[in-house]
C-alpha cells in the first residue's frame, strides 16, 4: 500500500469536508463550477483548492477574490493546516 498517496487522499477529503462545513460548495470533480470550489491531491505538491470562476472574471473582481482566498486561508488555517498561495491567488496549496 502507498502510504503517501493514501496520506494525501486523508488530507484531500479532510480538507473537502472543513471547507463544507464552513459553508463552501466543494464541486465533486476537480474542476470547480459556478463559484464553487475544486479540490484534489497532487502527489508533487499536495491538496490543490482553487475557486470556479473565468480568469476574467478573477481580475475584473480582485476585491471579490482577495475576499475569498482570505475567507479559505483562515478555515484551513484555524483548522491546523499549512497553506501556501500559488498563481497569483488562483490556487491554494495544502501540505498537511
């Protein structure tokens, strides 16, 4: 058994239902879908969050997305975990 991988499923589905409870929608595929959000596990990096909405329409509202990405960083902060920021705010990244 791989125990990494089974690790990061773990953290994948903890991390699903933090943000459920805290009232976010978590698409059930990795693609998020109007507004709600996609989550899953990459092996290299960890458990990937980003929020469904257009590029266009991330840079149009930046006050919306900054909003946002601070509302997911303190559930997943206040709920013990590591969170970095990649791609300018698009992806939140989870390593435990």
């Amino acid at each position: 058994m791989d125990t990494a991988s089974s690790a990061g499923r773990d953290l994948e589905e903890l991390v699903r239902r933090e943000l459920t409870a805290a009232g976010f929608t978590v698409e059930p595929s990795l693609l998020p879908a109007d507004g709600g959000l996609g989550v899953w596990h990459d092996p290299l990096r960890g458990v990937i969050v980003t929020w469904g909405n257009t590029a266009e329409q991330l840079v149009k509202h930046a006050t919306v997305r900054n909003a946002v990405q601070l509302a997911l960083r303190t559930v997943l902060v206040r709920a013990g975990h590591q969170v970095k920021v990649e791609f300018d705010g698009l992806e939140l990244i989870i390593t435990s």
